[in-house]
C-alpha cells in the first residue's frame, strides 16, 4: 500500500486539507480541517495505507509561530496499532 498524505492549510475562517494533489472543501476553522482530513486518515489506515497529516502551529497576535513551532506532523503505520 501507499502513502495518504493530508496536509492542511490556510487562514482564519478558510481552511482546507490537500489530499492527492486537491483540496476541494473548505472548513471554517482549522480544527474542523483536522477532523475531516483525520477521519479520511482512519479509513486509509484501514485500508492498508501508512498516513501522515500535517497541521500548521497557530501563530500568535504578532503573526509569528507560537514557540517556534512551525507545524506538528502525525505519522501512522497499520502496523503500530493499536495504541497503548
């Protein structure tokens, strides 16, 4: 099987997670972009696949990215679940 990569971006109020070259829906926060792109990652996981998401930290009133961080990426493979 292959990698399901879903990266989500965007700002305030339009949001969006890309998925093999596409990022159709838009959400209107970047907690409802994480859902949607981590429930397409469960039924990938279940099919086989390994899966990476990607999220954008959240920035703070200056713009910049709280703590330095740039974003946090998840990455699963079938084979380490089920988690402890």
């Amino acid at each position: 099987m292959g990698i399901a990569k879903y990266e989500i971006s965007g700002t305030e109020g339009t949001w969006r997670v890309r998925h093999d070259g596409r990022a159709e829906n838009e959400y209107a926060t970047k907690e409802a972009a994480f859902e949607a792109a981590i429930g397409a990652a469960s039924l990938a996981i279940r099919q086989g696949h390994e899966v990476i998401v990607t999220a954008p930290a959240s920035e703070t009133t200056t713009g910049s990215p709280a703590n330095g961080v740039r974003s946090r990426t998840a990455c699963f493979a079938r084979n380490l679940l089920p988690w402890p």
